[in-house]
C-alpha cells in the first residue's frame, strides 16, 4: 500500500510539474508590442487610428496586469493582440501619410490633386470612426490616383 501511495503521489507531483512548467511569461510578446505600439505613435498613429491604438494600449495594459498575476496565457494572447492592434493603426497612419506626401509632390509639380485629397478627407473619417480597412483603402486609393 505505501509503495502504491508514494506512485499517487509521484504521478501528482509530476502532473503539477507539467502544469506549471508549461506556462512561460510572455516576455518576447510583451516586447513585441511594445514595440508595434511605439512604432504606431512614431507615425502619429493615434490621429488616424484612435480606436485601434487605444485598444493596443489597453491591451497592453491589461496584459502587463495578467503578467503580474502569474496568468501567462491570458497575458500572452492579450500581448498579441495589443501587437495586431497597434499594427493595424501603424498600416492606416502610413497609407494616410504616403497619399499626403503624394498630395504635395503633385502640387509641387503643378497637377490637381483634389481627387486625391478628398480621399484622403475620406480616410481619415473612417480611421477616426474605427474603420480602419477603409480607411487603409481610401488612403491606398488617393495614393493610387496620384500615380
């Protein structure tokens, strides 16, 4: 009987090894979206994307809160997602500004490019309203016109 209690007993200690040796902070995620956060705010993010890159930062919070309590899954998808997020506005904030810079270069050289700039109005509503594929599209398409 003791030698039957002692395998119980292993096999529980083995089966707790296993359960927590699994979880792993997220370090390398955390650092990824920190990173894809200041990259979005290094493009002005936050003008075109307002919802996006407050739920980046929101997620990221959050995640550095799960971080804290040990819950390392939890923090790990909530540090992808912040990523995803934040990458999203990034995409839209540079579509946005490349169809800008496009805007003055055909100035500059004299053409009209108010086509362009009421795609560009166009996208930057629909950034500030949460769309963000729209917005990367309008933006995309200005560009386009300008070609």
């Amino acid at each position: 009987m003791r030698a039957h209690a002692l395998r119980l007993l292993g096999a529980a200690f083995a089966v707790t090894l296993v359960v927590t040796g699994c979880a792993t902070p997220p370090t390398q995620e955390m650092s990824d979206a920190r990173q894809a956060i200041g990259s979005a705010r290094g493009v002005e993010a936050s003008q075109y994307a307002p919802r996006s890159m407050q739920d980046a930062e929101r997620l990221l919070d959050d995640a550095e809160r799960s971080l804290k309590q040990g819950r390392y899954d939890t923090a790990r998808d909530e540090a992808l997602e912040a990523r995803q997020a934040a990458m999203r506005a990034r995409e839209v904030a540079v579509a946005i500004a490349d169809a800008r810079a496009a805007v003055a270069q055909a100035k500059a050289r004299g053409n009209d490019p108010s086509a362009a700039e009421r795609l560009i109005g166009e996208a930057q509503a629909a950034g500030r309203d949460g769309d963000e594929s729209r917005a990367w599209e309008l933006a995309t398409e200005a560009l386009r016109s300008l070609q």
